[in-house]
C-alpha cells in the first residue's frame, strides 16, 4: 500500500540526516496517514479513507467531505476519492 493521502495527494518527502560531524546521510519523511471513517451526507454513507492528519483537519475545517470533494480538483485526489467526488456531483445536480 502506498504511502499517500487520498484526499491531499501527500506522498513522502527526501531529506537529509545531518550529523553532529555534519556527515549527510539520505532519509525519508512520511506522511501521518490515518484509516479514517468519513460520512457523506450527500450520499448518506461512510467511506473508509486513508488520510492525513492534516487532510482531516482540512476537511473539517471546509465543513465536511462533500464540501472538500467538490472544491478539490482530481489531480491531488486518489482514483477511489475521484469516484466518490462523481457519485457526490450526481447526487447533488438534481437537488440544485
């Protein structure tokens, strides 16, 4: 499984461990990914995700999962998030 968030498209970063002696040895950062369980209310439905945590608090802080779906564009989303934003989109037309 792969180590990126399925809403932020956060994936792991390359860096350096620096030594006291200044010695520069490769290292990599990874995400703090979360099973997390989102209820849409578009759909009336929960959908497991894997999340970050600073993704979570994104999509609380836009006031859900539909909202963060619908403002977000489908290159930092995952192919399962994508078809969840068109089941969402389908949802919603017919009720505006």
């Amino acid at each position: 499984m792969s180590r990126i968030c399925e809403l932020t498209g956060k994936g792991r970063q390359v860096g350096h461990n620096v030594s006291h002696a200044n010695n520069k040895t490769k290292r990599t950062f990874l995400p703090n990914l979360q099973n997390v369980t989102l209820i849409s209310d578009a759909l009336g439905t929960s959908v497991r995700l894997r999340v970050s945590t600073n993704g979570l608090r994104s999509v609380e802080h836009v006031g859900g999962l539909d909202n963060w779906l619908v403002k977000t564009s489908d290159d930092d989303l995952s192919l399962r998030a994508r078809r969840l934003k068109r089941q969402i989109k389908k949802k919603l037309q017919p009720a505006a």
